[in-house]
C-alpha cells in the first residue's frame, strides 16, 4: 500500500514539473511575442539620411504611431539652445544615439558620475505635408526644458537652480514637413539621467488611444489586485486561529503592494516635485514583492527547510531596505556607486528568477501544490525577462515582465488558497456532519440506557414493594383484631407504622420521578386535541368521586404536534392531580385548550385556596410542596416543567388568593 502511495506522489510530482517547466517556457515565449508586437524598439518604419529622420507621412495620417528611438544627437555636459546650433561646430560636436543605450551620464565622465546635463536633438522630415502631429515625451530625468522648431514648448522642472519634477509630457507639433526637436536635460538626484524611455509622434487621437489602453491595462492591473489584497485580509482577519493564517497576510501585502505599484502611470500624468520617493516607493515595491513572494513559497512547500529559508528572507528584507533608503538618502552623497546599484539591483533580480524557477520544481512535493508551483514559475520567467531585454524593450501599450509575472504569480497564488479555503470548508461541513452523527449515536445510547435505568428501577420498586405490603397487611390486621399489647409494643408498632408511612412516600416519590422520565427521541406525531379528550373521559368519574366539577373545553379543530404523548398526558394527570388536593367538593376544575401564536396553550384551572404571590415563583422548583406534612413531595408541577422543557415549550402559572389558581402548559404545534 506504501509502495503505491509513493509511486502515485511520485508520478504527481514529475507531472507538477512538467507543467512547471512548460508554463515557465510558454511565459518565456510569451514575453519574446511581446517584444515583437508590444516593443517600442520594433516598430520603426523610417530611414535617417543626413542626421535627418525620414517619417512616412502616410502612416502617420492613417493614426499610426511613430516611436523616435533612433536617430538622436547627444551633447554631454552641455546646455545647448537652438541658437547654439546655429553654428556648425556645434551640429558636429554631438554623439549619435539611440534611445535608452545611455542608461545615465556615467559613460561620458572620467569618474563615473551619472549626475550631469545634456542636451538631445533629433530632426525629422517628410515628402508630405505633416498636420496635427502630437509629440509625448515620457518621464525624462530628471528636469528638462523642450524647444520644437527653435520655440520653447514646455519647461518641467528647473534646469538652474535644479528643482526635479516627475511628469509625462504631451507637446503639439507645428503643421509642415519637417520639425526640429532640442530636449535640454539635467539630473543630480536619480540613478537614470536624460531620455530613457523612447518619445512618440503621431496624431491626437493615436496618443489618446495609446494612453488609453495603457491606463485602462494598468487600472486592471491595480484593481484586480487590490480586491485580491481586500479579500485576502477579510480571510486572515476572520481565521485568527487557523494554522495557516499567516499566508493570507503575505498575500494580502503582495497583492496591495502591486496594487500601488501598478498605479504609477497614474503619478507621472501630474507634476509631482518630489521624485525622489515616488522613485524610492517604485523600487520599494518591486522589492517587497520578492519578499512577499518567498515568503509565500517557502510557508506553503514542505521541501526549504528553515535553515535555508531564513537567510534568503534576510537578504530579500535587506534588498528592501536598500532600495529604499538608498535612493533616497545616500545616492545623491555617493553618485558614484549608482551604476554598481543599478547592476546589483539586476544580478539580484536574477539570482531570485533562477531561485524560484528551483523551488518551483522542488518544492512540488506538497499536497495540491500545482497552483503554487505555476504561479511562481510565472513570476520566474518575468523577473528572467526583464533583466534578459534591458534596455531593448519598453512596452508601448501593456506592461513590463515583471508586471505580468506579478500579475500571475497573485492570480495562481489567489487560485490556491482559494482551493485551500473551499477544501477546509468542504471538511468543516464533513466533520459538521459526522459530528451531528456522533450526536444522535451517541443520544441514542443515552436513551437505551436511561431506558434500561428505568426498567430496573420500576423492577427494584416493584419487588421492594412486596414486603412493604405486607408490613402494611400486618399492621392493618392488628388495628382490625384489636390485639391487646403492652404499652412498650404499642410503641413499637406505632414506630413500625410510623417508619412504614415515610418509606412509603419515598417510594411514590421515586415512583412519580421514575414515571416523569420519558426518553427524548421517542417522539411521535398526534393530535394533541384527541389526547385531551381521551384523560377527560377515562378519569372525569375519578375526579368528581372527590367532590369537584370536572369540565372540559377544546377548539372545533385538531391540533397536531411532535412529542411523546405519554409524557403529555402525564403532565396533564400532575396538574390536574394538582388543582384536586386545593379544590374543595363543591368547586371546579376546567381541563382546556386552545392556540395563540402557533404555539398550544394547554390549562387545568380551578375555583381553589388560590396560591400566594411570595410561593408561587417556586411551585415549578424540585422538591417544593405545601403540604409536606401530609406527605406531598413536590415532584408534581417539577415533573410538569421537565416535560415541557423536552417538547420545547413552557409552563406558567397564574392565581388569585382565595378564587383559584391556572396552569398553562405552551407547546409548539406542528407545521
């Protein structure tokens, strides 16, 4: 039986690996797709002749998008304006570029500082006339003043004194057949310097649409994982005690921390002056998410053990602090360690891809963890992505790799502890349901054997009431025949009758306790009505041997219920037994019933002594009686309450001193 088990757990898991590593293949083809059709650094379709850039006038009018990426002067530590190109010497001083192939200024220094100014330039023409072109500059670093055909357009920030500002930028191209663009630059407070991310023309209403869908993708992005954050926090508030409570907590923060991370196109569509944090919250947050994500992955597989987990959560908790303190307080001091930031910042991007692509295949042991080992392969084969196309891949409408591997590392993770949530309520309902079984087995047994209980007792009092007869034979002969004693015989007798008397009473008082218990499960539909009818005509002789007057008044109707009806009618002979012992012969007792609020009212009442208000709040306790001395033992109208507390219902009772008394006993009728 072992033996198959493991060849099954066995089989369950290269089956996990297998789709693990499909999955983390099709995400790597999936993203290569994208560079293609999503890749700002793919969709050029023009020619530079000159230093000029060559557009197709014809694509542009028909609302296609032209990504300026190639084609760029860069004049290094220089602020030049369009009178400066002017001069020849100037036009021929600057450096061909693409976009994004100088990540910062390093590059142009002797001491590797990336803070510095420059100056881009990028020309443009076309055989036709060029109307209603819009220019969009995204996020330049990190203050920048642009000048289209020799005007200034727009100034974001301020060049000197430097003041940095965080905006994307959407500038109107004048109509004709060529344009002339000078982007002045500087930066002193971020690691990217300049034009990063490549600028795009074309047509009002292309820009719009481009935007469009990438704030509309993002707003998904956002949204979806913030309800995912909410539900996750609603599941971890409400299992405080369950064992795996803390998974929800990583998976909430994951997903709000991508949530707030996806929302930073929103940002750079305003001026915001303080780059610096919205930089540090960036960085931040994509760190946090490794965290998160390790954290996730190591609490749900069995196979990291907690040695190794600690010291990776240590370094991924300590690459979280770095990316944000260093941003925002010791790289403007040390500017020369940001290109080593930069690449530490990759090879840990790296290293933690490769790290998970692992534990995903190794940690694929534990039960249903399919989910987990797919999601994390995903968010594997995204971190890969983006640290493989740096530099050669901006999205023009969707998002980064990382993006989407956060995306779907949140939805496969969100699909397993969705799984896990459903299973853990299916054996809630399971162990609900067999402990309802263990329940009635068990009151079953209860009832056996209270059964049996009273069937030995009703025996013992019956054979103990044998030799108590006949003690009461003898005694009754003796007064009969008018035996003549002595005086300390008489005495004896009188104590043996006297001790007879009391042992008498107690044994009808274990006989009426022994008689009032009636087993809750036996229960039995009957017509409540009927049941009155049938005491009323068996024992109304009895009751009016007495003296009094015994009436009885029912509803025109039957009245159905669930109960024991001996039990019923006991109760019934208790109170009625009740109203005869304070009842004189030429009074009444009325047995009656009728229905109120879809419950029986079921009462024997009677023109007696009436009941006191200080005694009445007790004529329902165990053991109570007023007539003690005349060998009442109070277990009557106790008897009475027992039997209405097993049909789920109530009794009460009502008096007035001198006119009589009422007690109702409420039982709920049937549907």
């Amino acid at each position: 039986m072992n033996s198959k088990k493991q060849a099954k757990n066995k089989n369950n898991t290269v089956k996990t690996q297998l789709l693990c590593i499909l999955l983390f293949l099709l995400a790597l083809a999936g993203f290569h797709l994208l560079t293609v059709i999503d890749n700002k650094y793919s969709k050029d379709y023009y020619e530079i002749r000159d230093g000029v850039l060559l557009a197709d006038a014809q694509a542009l009018n028909h609302d296609k998008l032209l990504y300026l990426t190639e084609g760029w002067e860069i004049y290094p530590d220089r602020l030049l304006s369009p009178q400066d190109f002017l001069s020849s010497s100037v036009s021929e001083s600057g450096l061909t570029t693409r976009i994004g192939e100088y990540m910062n200024f390093a590059g142009f220094h002797q001491g590797h500082s990336p803070y510095g100014t420059a100056t881009y330039r990028l020309r443009f023409a076309s055989s036709r006339q060029l109307d209603g072109l819009v220019l969009y500059l995204p996020e330049i670093f990190s203050a920048c003043r642009v000048y289209i055909n020799g005007t200034e357009a727009v100034s974001q920030g301020s060049l000197h004194p430097y003041s940095p500002m965080v905006r994307d930028l959407i500038l109107s191209v004048p109509d004709g057949t060529a344009a002339d663009i000078i982007i002045q630059t500087a930066n002193y407070s971020h690691y990217y310097s300049g034009i990063i991310y490549p600028p795009v023309l074309g047509s009002a209403q292309a820009i719009h649409l481009q935007t469009s869908v990438r704030m509309v993708f993002y707003s998904l992005l956002c949204f979806f994982s913030l309800s995912i954050a909410l539900l996750s926090a609603a599941v971890w508030l409400g299992s405080r005690k369950q064992p795996g409570r803390r998974v929800y907590f990583w998976l909430g923060i994951l997903a709000l921390t991508f949530s707030l991370h996806s929302f930073y196109p929103f940002f750079h569509t305003i001026s915001l002056p303080f780059p610096r944090i919205l930089y540090a919250l960036e960085d931040g947050s994509s760190m946090l998410i490794i965290l998160c994500a390790l954290k996730i992955v190591f609490a749900l597989s069995d196979s990291v053990k907690k040695e190794i987990a600690a010291p990776i959560e240590l370094i991924a908790l300590s690459m979280l602090l770095i990316s944000v303190f260093l941003p925002l307080f010791l790289l403007s001091l040390f500017p020369y360690f940001i290109p080593y930031y930069g690449q530490i910042i990759s090879w840990y991007k790296l290293a933690i891809s490769l790290l998970l692509l692992l534990l995903s295949l190794k940690g694929t042991s534990g039960k249903h963890t399919g989910w987990l080992a797919a999601g994390t392969a995903m968010y594997s084969a995204g971190l890969l992505s983006s640290v493989l196309t740096l530099n050669r891949w901006e999205p023009a409408y969707t998002g980064w790799p990382d993006e989407y591997g956060t995306f779907f590392l949140i939805l496969f993770f969100s699909g397993f502890m969705l799984k896990l949530h459903f299973m853990m309520a299916a054996q809630n309902l399971q162990l609900t349901e067999h402990l309802q079984d263990m329940v009635e087995e068990r009151t079953k047994e209860v009832t056996l054997l209270l059964s049996e209980r009273q069937k030995i007792l009703s025996e013992f009092l019956h054979d103990l009431k044998s030799p108590i007869a006949c003690i009461s034979a003898y005694l009754q002969l003796v007064k009969e025949n008018d035996i003549h004693v002595d005086e300390k015989t008489q005495e004896k007798i009188d104590m043996i009758e006297k001790n007879y008397e009391e042992l008498s009473v107690q044994i009808r008082s274990i006989q009426d306790f022994n008689a009032g218990i009636s087993p809750v499960s036996r229960r039995e539909k009957f017509d409540l009505r009927q049941l009155a009818e049938t005491y009323y005509l068996r024992n109304r002789q009895d009751v009016e041997v007495f003296g009094p007057l015994f009436l009885l008044s029912l509803p025109p109707f039957p009245c159905p219920m669930q109960g024991n009806p001996e039990s019923i009618a006991r109760a019934i002979e208790n109170m009625v037994f009740n109203s005869m012992d304070f009842t004189p012969p030429e009074g009444k007792i009325v047995l009656s019933l009728s229905m109120e609020n879809g419950n029986y009212l079921l009462s024997v009442s009677d023109t007696g002594c009436g009941i006191d208000e200080d005694t009445l709040p007790h004529i329902f306790e165990r053991s109570f009686s007023t007539r003690k001395e005349e060998g009442g033992n109070g277990l009557g109208l106790f008897l009475v309450k027992t039997i209405a507390q097993e049909h789920q219902g109530n009794v009460s009772a009502e008096s007035v001193p001198g006119e009589g008394c009422r007690i109702t006993l409420t039982l709920p009728a049937s549907e």
